[in-house]
C-alpha cells in the first residue's frame, strides 16, 4: 500500500508540472501573438498616419501643381524665345552713327498732284525667326520682310521665306563700327570672285529673291570699288539693291548711274529710337514725303514697339497706298 501511495504521488506531482508548462507555453503563445498583432496594427497605425500626415501636402501639390506648371512653362518659353530672338536695344546698329543723307525735297510750290493715291512701302530688317513672321503677319498689312542669311543662331530664316510670296535678303556688310559683327559680312577688301560666290550663295539659300538691301554697310557703301563689285553680282542674278543709306556718303548712286540702274534707297528710318511716339513720328514723316514725291520706302525692324506703332498708325495710311516694295518704283 506504501508503495501505491508513492507511486500516486509521482504521478500527480508530474501532472503538476506539466500543467505548468501548459500554462507557461500558453502565455508565452499568447504575447507572441500580442506581440505579433501589435506589431501588424501598429505597422498600419503608422502607415495610415504617415499617409494620412502627407495626403494634404499632396493634394496642395496637386492643387497648385497646374498654376506652378503653367507659370514654369511660360518662363521657359520666354526663355526660349528670347535666346531665339536676339535683344533689340535699338535700330543704331544700322545707321552706325552716321549722320544719314536727307530724302529729297521738293520744293513747297511745286508739289505734283497724282491722279491715284502716293505709294509707301515699309521694309522690316532683321526678320529671322518664325516669332518675328508671325508677328509682321498679325498686323495684316502688306509689310515687306527683310531675311538675314542662315546661321547657327537663326538655321531656317531662308525656309521661312520661302513660305512668302515676297521677300528681301538683308545682307550684312562692312561697317564703320560694328555693335555686334553678323557671320560672312561683305567686306571692303574682298574680291569680284568672293562677293560673286556670296551673292550666288545667297541665290542658293533664297531662290526667288529680286531684291537686297544692306545690313549695316556704311564701310562698304562709302567705297566705290566695293560697291561696284557688289552691283555687278548683283546684276549678273537679276536681283536689285535696295541702299538702306546707314551712311550719308553711300557711292550707290554713282555706281548704278554708271550700269543704267535707277537708284532706289531708303527715305527714312522708322526706329532710330526705340520709342514708340517716336516710331509713329517717323510715320507721319514717311507718309509726308510719300505724299511730296508720290512713293517713299521705310525701314524698321521687328521691335515691339515698332510693330504697335504701325498697328496703331492704321487710320494714318488711308492717306497712302502701302505696297510691297517691288510695287513703288
């Protein structure tokens, strides 16, 4: 019986501890489940707060990202296009500070009558960009645009003129002071072979061209030989010269008299001053002396305040027939 006694309590004193370990690896389960399901909710606590402290920036990001682009992509294109269209502080470059020869002026008694209305083109310089075309073109006069030849800075000038029905070329010559020298300027020195190859070049690039007039020049335009070289390149491609007259001493005249050309120049610079009440002045001179002699030509350049000036000088030019330039002479 003693023996049973012991034997009873081994075995409930077994069962003991293996309920205490029961209940120890059941606790033990129990917090590594609290612990893994805090861990998960906390987890997404943070999330959702995270995303939750960041939604509102988001959606101010979203909401501002419209104007915040929009004002970015304004600044970028005027950036571009002001890289594109080259700074215009004013026309002085084309006169060169020389004091210009005054258009002829008859006198006040002998004013001749013409039985239709006096004829005024106005030549635009420096055209070289798809900005300045569309902006010549928005005023819807007939303007006559004058293109600069190809380079780096200014590659499809001569496809832009193409496009018109009429153009110019502007082609650059040599200066008594140059502000800012353009590529493959004519100068004074080169030869009959060198001014032939440019203007058969410039032939090339613009195929229907009938007409230059020069960029700068008061160099060249005052040196006889050099003028002469140039009109007989010229003349060998039909095409005829237009003297912007940037020098009171210009020897065009006497050249073309000398080939049986009749000289056609300039009779008054629009936007010496880069204002536009001086612009609109400049008009009203323009008008006159169109008035005075029945046909007058004036040069401008693709400036702001030189197109608004025209455009608001509608109402002056019913006194005129404004024409291509090909259409005065």
């Amino acid at each position: 019986m003693a023996k049973r006694k012991r034997s009873t309590k081994k075995v409930d004193k077994s069962s003991k501890y293996l309920a205490y370990l029961a209940w120890f690896l059941a606790i033990v389960a129990l917090m590594l489940i609290s612990l893994t399901v805090g861990y998960y909710f906390g987890i997404q606590d943070a999330k959702q707060t995270l995303h939750s402290s960041h939604k509102p920036t988001e959606e101010k990001r979203v909401e501002k990202l419209p104007q915040k682009k929009a004002v970015t992509v304004k600044k970028r294109l005027e950036e571009v296009l002001q890289k594109e269209q080259p700074k215009y502080i004013s026309a002085a470059h084309e006169i060169d500070d020389e004091k210009l020869a005054n258009p002829p002026k008859l006198p006040e008694k002998k004013r001749v009558v013409y039985k239709s209305k006096p004829k005024l083109a106005i030549i635009i310089d420096d055209v070289q960009t798809a900005r300045d075309v569309k902006a010549i073109k928005a005023l819807h006069i007939p303007l006559t645009m004058s293109f600069l030849p190809p380079r780096a800075a200014r590659p499809n000038s001569a496809k832009l003129a193409a496009h018109e029905k009429f153009y110019m070329v502007h082609l650059p010559m040599e200066a008594m002071h140059f502000s800012a020298e353009e590529p493959d300027t004519l100068r004074v020195g080169d030869s009959q072979q060198k001014i032939s190859q440019k203007i058969a070049q410039i032939k090339k690039e613009f195929p229907r061209v009938r007409y230059i007039n020069n960029h700068t020049g008061s160099k060249f335009t005052e040196n006889e030989k050099a003028v002469n070289r140039l009109i007989y390149a010229l003349n060998k491609n039909n095409i005829h010269f237009i003297d912007s007259r940037t020098t009171a001493k210009t020897k065009v005249p006497a050249v073309e008299k000398a080939y049986g050309i009749k000289y056609v120049a300039r009779d008054v610079f629009l936007d010496h001053h880069m204002d536009k009440a001086y612009v609109k002045k400049q008009i009203k001179i323009a008008i006159k002396v169109a008035k005075l002699h029945g046909h007058a030509i004036a040069i401008g350049h693709p400036h702001k305040e030189t197109l608004e000036a025209i455009k608001e000088s509608k109402a002056l030019f019913r006194d005129v027939d404004l024409v291509q330039v090909y259409k005065v002479y």
